[in-house]
C-alpha cells in the first residue's frame, strides 16, 4: 500500500526529470531448489559516480496483500515494513549498485516464495519491472518397505509402503511388472506442500495376491 503510494510519488515527481530511466532484467524467470539460495537481478543506469543518497530500491513480491521484500529508502535500508517471511533471509549487495546492479539475494528458498517479484528503482526517474520465482523440490528419495500382513491358503495380504518429499504435489501411479495400473486400488495418495508440515504422513497401501512387484512412481 505505502510503496504503491511511493512509486506513485516516484513516478510523477521524477517522471519530468527523466521520462527516459529505465529498469531492466537480464533474467525474467528463475527456477531454484527448496532450500537453495536465489539471487534476482534488475539493472537501471547509472551516469558516472553513484549519488547513493538520490537512490530508492524496493524490491515486493506481488500479492493480494503485497509483500515488502526489501527497502533502500534514499540511500538507507529500511526495514521497517519487511514482510516477516523475508526475515533474515534477503540481503542486497551494495557494492552492486555503483554498476547499475540491484541484486538482491534470498537464502533458504521456500515454496512460498514462488511468484511475482517487482524490482522498484527510484534514481533519475523511476520504474519497475516484474520477474518470478518458481521453486522446486524434486521427489528424489523415495523410500519403500513391503511387510506382508497375512498369509493364508488362500489369499495373500501385503503392506507396501512409499514416501517421499517434493513440490510441487506429485501425481502418483502404482503399476506392476506388465505395467497394469494399481493406482484405483490404493487410498490417497500421499503428498504434502512443502513449509507447512515437515511430516509427510507414511503413505500405507494395502493390496491382495499380488505376486508381482509392484512400484509406485512419482510423477510432477
Ligand atoms: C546460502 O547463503 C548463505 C548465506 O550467504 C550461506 O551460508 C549458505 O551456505 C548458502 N547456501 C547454499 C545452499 O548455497
Ligand atoms: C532418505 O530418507 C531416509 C529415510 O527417511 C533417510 O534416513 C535418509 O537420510 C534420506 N537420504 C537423503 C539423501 O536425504
């Protein structure tokens, strides 16, 4: 809401003095893993030495409710309105924005922070330009355990059981050894969002007679 109102303080206070001040992106979209650190860039220029002093960089993620990401308020950060989920996490570099650079880094990528990122740059003039974020946890240690319950005669009973950690949430397919499909036959399929519950609840499956092997891949 406040930076709204300042970017519209930017836009027509400096818009008479350069129509001209742009921002640009070297890279539109970012794709990073859960857990990893991102470092989104926007360029503006700058006309000999740097007036530090003249320079306002905001950096929001784009919601309903806008979040602040970060704030360089005519020369001092400000975090004042930082959105408490970018805590601690996001940090500028400064010796960048003697060449134009507004890098800002965020470590520790969570699903969440996938989206919509506007790079705000108040210098000469002013202006924005948008790049998203998309995060991805990739399902890469699945583990299985196969118990048999019971065993009679007559019929066979086996718990198979499969879990895995990924975003975004995965289609499950269970097939056997001649590829049948067996996905009908188990309950939900177990899948979990990232940042909310660490604990994926065991996805426990039980089928009869069934002598093949049976393998359940996850697909995203
Ligand atoms: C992310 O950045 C932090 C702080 O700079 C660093 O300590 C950490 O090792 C980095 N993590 C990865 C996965 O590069
Ligand atoms: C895979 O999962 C098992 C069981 O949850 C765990 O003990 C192991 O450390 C995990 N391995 C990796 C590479 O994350």
């Amino acid at each position: 809401m406040e930076n709204a109102l300042l970017l519209c303080v930017f836009m027509s206070h400096w818009h008479f003095l350069n129509a001209l001040f742009t921002v640009d992106v070297p890279q539109p979209q970012y794709i990073v893993e859960y857990g990893s650190n991102v470092t989104m860039e926007c360029r503006f220029r700058v006309n000999g030495q740097l007036k530090l002093h003249d320079l306002s960089v905001i950096w929001e993620k784009k919601e309903e409710h806008t979040k602040e990401v970060y704030k360089l308020h005519k020369g001092k950060e400000n975090f004042n309105n930082q959105h408490s989920s970018y805590a601690g996490r996001v940090k500028l570099f400064k010796d960048k924005l003697q060449f134009g650079q507004s890098m800002l880094q965020v470590t520790n990528v969570k699903p969440t922070d996938a989206g919509t990122y506007l790079c705000l740059i108040g210098y000469e003039g002013a202006d924005y330009k948008t790049i998203t974020l998309q995060v991805k946890a990739p399902y890469r240690n699945i583990t299985k355990r196969t118990v048999i319950v019971q065993r009679t005669a007559v019929h066979n009973e086996w718990e198979l059981t499969c879990q895995s950690k990924g975003y975004p949430k995965a289609e499950i397919i269970w097939h056997n050894g001649e590829h049948q499909d067996f996905s009908d036959k188990f309950g939900d399929p177990c899948s979990m969002a990232l940042g909310k519950s660490q604990n994926c609840p065991t996805s426990v499956s039980h089928m009869q007679n069934v002598d093949n092997a049976l393998q359940r891949l996850y697909r995203h």
